[in-house]
C-alpha cells in the first residue's frame, strides 16, 4: 500500500472527543476508545496539504463558495455513485444532523410522526423529538444475517398519516448497503402515500466490494422530487472536525425553503477551511479511499475471524459497507449497565453500547474499525479477556 495505515498516531491532549473523555464518559483515562465514529488515520496528503497553505494565509476572513467547490461534488457523486447532479441543487450545511432537523422542522408537522428505522444513529431520535414530533419505529427485522425493512409495518404508519421519514443509507449501525430493489420498493410506498424522504448518506462512499450503495434520489425523477439528501465528505475522509456538509434537493421549492431557514439562522457562510479540504479531497482524494477501504476490510475479516475464535457467542452482523461492526452479545446474558460495565471497568474498552441506537439495540455493542490493525486487536483482546474472568 502506499498509505500507511498502521501507523499508530497519538490523539490523546489535542482535544480529541474521542481519545480525550475516558475519564468523564467512562471513568478511567486508559479506556481503549473504539466508539465514536472518526478514523485514527491520518486524511489524505492533498487534504492536509491545502489546509496548511489556507493556514499560512494568515487572514482568516469571510469565504465564498466557488464553482470549483461545487463541480468537486458533481464529478465525484457522477464518478464514484453513476449520480448525476446539477450544482444548482446544492446547498451547503454545517453537518449531516443540522440538516436531519431542518428537514424535520421545515417538512413535517409539529406533533405529526416522523418515520425512522431503528437500531439507527441516535441523533436521528434527537431531531425528532427535539423539534416537538413524534418518534415512530419502523423496527429494522434480521433475515439470512442481515437487516431487512419490515414493509408491512411501513405502510401501516404511512397509513396512519406520517409524510416524512428519515431514512439511513448505508444503515448505521448495521453497515446493510441497501440493495436497489429495496429501494424501489421503499420508494414506490413514498409515493403511494404522499411521504418527503430524508436520506442520510454519510457513508455512500465507505462501501465493500460486492456492494454499490444506490442513492436514493437517483432512482427516479419522482422520487427525487420529494428527496433531500444529506451528503458530506467528513466520514469518507476523517474531516468531521471541520463541520461540513451538503445538501442535494432538486425540487426547487424544497431547495428554497432549506436555504431561506439555514439563512435566517446565519449557517449560509462557506466556512474558511472546509471548502478547500472537501475539495481536495474529491478531486485528489480517490486512490487514498480505495485503500483505507481495503484497508478496513481487512480490520473486519480479521475481528469476525478473531471472535469465532476467541468468543463464538458473540455474532457479528457482517456489514457491507461502513466501517462500523455491530456485535449482537445478548448471549453473554447481560443488560446494559452489565455491558457497560464489562466493557469501561473489566475490558478497559468502549465500544457504543446498542441501546443508544434505539431499545432494538440493547444486548448489541457497535466496534468502530477505523484504526490500525493493532488497536482492534488490542481492543477485542481485552473484551475476550474480561468476559472469561481473565485480568486484563
């Protein structure tokens, strides 16, 4: 490889959230941190590279979007994904949840149901209930090993009068890349029953071979129509520091309304940095990607291998894509607090704990695997260890 992903990089005291809270979220400083989802790589040279000359301008003054910025989005969405988007369609957000909310503000009733699909990203709960809706589950269901959508259930609530649902793709926690005769099916109830669709795809481009995520929009004109798609490439490039995000809406209306409301909050400005390093990224960024992907894969051949070693009633839901893993442990018999406790004080590891992702979760733990090989190593020794009463 041309990247060294092994390297291990030190995190702690530079105001990391992920390596910088053991002791206030888990009680002891020497908790291994595998939680949050932000990457121990170092993000791609062109990245990096462009971040330092933006520095060393030394005036930190207002920014503008430029066209380049835009077409970096366009080629990538059309090189990586078969999408063809119009810059006109674009609108910049500060992350993927700040839009999550306005979508839910702006295109939903206070009071009224917003559909989602648990176990799913927690703040997906949070924007909901937040903006003074209700949260209505549409349980994800286990088939053959993997997440399936229960339609049956779907249409029930669609029935029953929710109009938008918040819809994760590539499903996190439980990596299912959403196959495109899935997604149809999905799309054909939307329109059936009126339903404006928010599709968080975060990880569009963190994807295994075998497996092409589909978005959503691309479906179909119709489709695309009652759409917003929330796309950033923080996750693709460890850039989440940086807060930045898009949208894609081809409804002009749609599109005007989100602009008009991130306006009157004052989050139109181009950030001063990001706009340089999501544009580096896409345009320079490819070749870093596809090996930090093989790369990752290989962090989940090896944790699935380890585990049927080491503790086969652990049982991996084998994902494809992200680079996330979701460990079903209710036959280790414990609660939540149990497993927190097995993990933060026995295993000196944090996982996230499954019941954050929605009461689906509890008895599952999630495993970020973007780091190197020895961290996840080093993390699922301790876990095995601590659940066989060994000292850690």
């Amino acid at each position: 490889m041309k990247y060294n992903f092994d390297e291990l990089i030190d995190r702690r005291n530079t105001r990391s959230y992920k390596w910088d809270q053991g002791e206030k979220l888990f009680g002891a400083a020497d908790v291994l941190p595998l939680w949050v989802a932000d990457m121990d790589f170092h993000c791609p040279p062109a990245v990096r590279d462009v971040l330092i000359q933006r520095a060393q301008l030394g005036v930190y003054g207002y920014a503008i979007h430029t066209d380049s910025y835009y077409d970096s989005i366009v080629k990538w969405y059309s090189r990586r994904h078969d999408w063809e988007i119009s810059p006109g369609w674009i609108t910049d957000s500060p992350s993927i949840v700040t839009s999550l909310s306005l979508a839910v503000e702006l295109f939903s009733e206070p009071g009224s149901q917003v559909v989602l699909q648990s176990p799913v990203y927690y703040p997906f709960y949070d924007v909901i209930r937040t903006n003074g809706r209700v949260v209505a589950k549409n349980p994800l269901v286990i088939r053959d090993g993997r997440f399936e959508m229960d339609y049956d259930q779907l249409e029930t609530l669609f029935q029953g009068g929710a109009k938008l649902l918040l819809l994760c793709s590539p499903h996190n926690p439980g990596g299912r890349v959403w196959e495109r005769e899935e997604l149809l099916r999905l799309g054909a109830l939307c329109l059936q029953y009126g339903v404006t669709v928010v599709s968080d795809e975060i990880h569009a481009d963190l994807t295994f071979p075998g497996h092409k995520h589909i978005p959503f929009a691309s479906l179909s004109p119709e489709l695309a129509d009652r759409t917003i798609t929330c796309l950033a490439a923080t996750k693709t490039f460890n850039l989440p520091g940086l807060h930045t995000s898009f949208i894609v809406a081809s409804n002009p209306a749609v599109k005007r309304k989100l602009e008009q409301r991130l306006k009157s909050l004052s989050l139109h400005m181009a950030n001063h940095f990001a706009q340089d390093a999501v544009q580096a990224a896409y345009n320079e960024g490819e070749e870093w990607l596809d090996e930090m992907m093989a790369y990752v894969k290989g962090n989940l051949d090896f944790a699935i291998a380890y585990l049927k070693e080491q503790l086969p009633q652990v049982k991996p839901l084998v994902p494809g894509g992200t680079y996330l893993l979701w460990l079903d442990c209710r036959d280790l018999g414990l609660d939540v607090k149990g497993l927190k406790e097995l993990m933060f004080v026995k295993a000196k590891v944090a996982f996230s704990e499954g019941s954050v992702f929605g009461t689906e979760g509890e008895g599952w733990l999630r495993i970020n695997l973007a780091c190197p090989r020895s961290i996840v190593e080093e993390g699922l020794k301790r876990f095995c260890q601590a659940v066989s009463g060994q000292p850690v």
